[in-house]
C-alpha cells in the first residue's frame, strides 16, 4: 500500500494532468495539491463538504487505492474498493477474519494501558501507583482476571474522577473534557485502521454488534492515561473554576489538541496522531505475518 491522503477541509476532488487534484473550495489560504493514482494507497475524506468526481473515483480504483469516506463525528462510515483488485488491504482484512490470538494482543493493550495508569497516578503523586503497576505483570492472556477493571477502579478513585453513564450535558467536570477528548482519539484510532486495510468491527476485545468501531475501541485503550493527564491539566490554563466550566468552543480547541502532545513510542517521542498511527501499522503487520508485537505508547520521561 502506497500513502495515505487525509482531506481534512471541504475541496473539490477531481483529475487533471493525469494526477488527483485536490482543490480547496472556500480559499482560506490554503493551496491545491496533487498526487498521481499510483502513489496513493488510500484517500481518506474527512471533510463533509467535499466533492469528488466518479472520474477520480475511478482513476483510484484502476490504482488500486481505497477511498473512505468519514461522518461528521470523523469516523469512518463507507469504504469504496477496487473491484477484483488483490490489494494489501484485502489480505490484511481476511487475516484479520482468520487470526485466532486475539487473547495475547489484548493482553499487550491492558499491559500498557495499567503501566500508563499507574505512571499517570505517580506522575499526579497519588500513594497507590506501585500497586496499580504490580497489576500490569499479572495480566494473562485475554486479561482472563479482568485487571483492567481493578485497575481502573484504584486508579479513578485516587485520582478523585467518578465515571458515569450519564449524558455530558448532566455530567459534572471532568467527565464532558473527558468523553471529548477520547472522541478525538476513537476517530484517530479508526481512521488509521480503516487506512491499513483493517475492519474496525472485528474487535479484539470488544464485541458488540451495535458498534461498528469495536477494533478502535480497543486499540485506544493505552493512550487514555495520557489523555486523562492532558485533561486533567487544563485547570492549570483554566483556572480554579474548572469544574463549573462548561463544554464549549474555547474548551473544546484546548481538548482537540490534545491528539498534538508528544508520547513515547520505543525509544523515540513523537506526537501522539502519528503514535496512533504507528500502534495500528503494527497491528496491520502482527495480522499480515509481517510482525510479532505491538508498538505501544508510553508517558514521555
């Protein structure tokens, strides 16, 4: 698979000079590009207003590109795909159908999600960080003793956060900035899947016939620490007020670049989107045979 072509403002999609043009339609400073077929393995269309021509549409198909579509919550909602062409992304997807060790990846996610738990916890100076740490090495394959569950509940509890299952709108601060922010990262997560030839239906962990996003679902659960320490943050910019404030534009902007902040990958820190992306390519390679474990995030030092 070639790369991959994020169209994040609304623009007109068409060919000329044998490229694929991609013109912006309201201006606003920003230039047309253009990219030959050949060399785009997937068109990601994020903008809601954005126009595409079935003559581009079908340049890419003869390239062999995919062509996903997003809502406006930036989720991916439809893919178009070469007819009869055997590209890596139908590979990747039958061996995601057939792939029968779903319990040792998920034990790797809940591994880093309670180590990223528990640096956050030492991080904030909370008293039971170590114990939360002891539990990542006591995860099992599939997370059969349900740590992940311990574990959030000390670490919530320390950090003072009651999690609800009521809507935003009558939820208390933090837990609007919260949900807000991890919305961010559910969309980053599944348009990266969908970019790499991934389903994100077919969860690891997760399994509900009612979300189409089960796979993006689990895949986010290690960068949530680093979220919540984002979040949690914010009443140092916003004042001591924090938690009456409510969920609107000024707050949101702060939240949206949360997905911006720098996290460790191996040994090398990079920002988080491209963490995103490089925890999926992974996934990708454990399911094409090309790779045995998955990149994971941690707190930078």
């Amino acid at each position: 698979m070639n790369g991959i072509v994020l169209v994040e403002t609304d623009s007109l999609i068409h060919v000329g000079e044998r490229c694929i043009q991609i013109i912006p339609l309201n201006g606003g400073g920003e230039s047309a590009v253009s990219y030959p077929p050949e060399d785009m393995g997937v068109l990601m269309v994020e903008s809601m207003h954005s126009r595409i021509s079935a003559y581009a549409l079908a340049a890419l198909a003869e390239a062999k590109a995919v062509v996903c579509v997003c809502d406006s919550r930036k989720l991916p909602v439809c893919i178009a795909a070469p007819v009869g062409a055997h590209t890596r992304y139908e590979r990747i997807l039958q061996r995601q159908i057939a792939y029968r060790h779903a319990g040792r990846i998920w034990k790797d996610v809940v591994v880093a999600k309670i180590f990223n738990q528990s640096e956050h916890m030492r991080r904030a100076g909370c008293r039971d960080w170590a114990e939360v740490r002891g539990l990542s090495r006591k995860v099992r394959n599939g997370d059969i003793g349900n740590l992940e569950a311990v574990a959030a509940a000390r670490y919530f509890g320390n950090l003072g956060i009651v999690r609800t299952t009521q809507r935003d709108e009558e939820n208390p601060m933090p837990n609007p900035a919260l949900n807000y922010a991890y919305a961010f990262i559910r969309s980053a997560t599944a348009r990266s899947l969908v970019a790499h030839g991934m389903q994100c239906a077919l969860g690891i962990h997760h399994n509900n016939m009612r979300n189409p996003y089960c796979l993006a679902d689990d895949m986010m659960e290690p960068f949530r620490p680093l979220v919540d320490e984002a979040v949690l943050g914010l009443p140092d910019v916003l004042g001591r007020q924090w938690r009456h404030i409510k969920l609107e534009t000024p707050v949101k902007k702060m939240l949206a670049k949360i997905v911006y902040r720098d996290v460790v990958m191996g040994n090398e820190t990079v920002p988080m989107m491209l963490a995103i992306d490089r925890c999926c390519v992974s996934l990708a390679k454990i399911y094409s045979g090309e790779g045995e474990s998955l990149d994971l995030p941690r707190f930078p030092e």
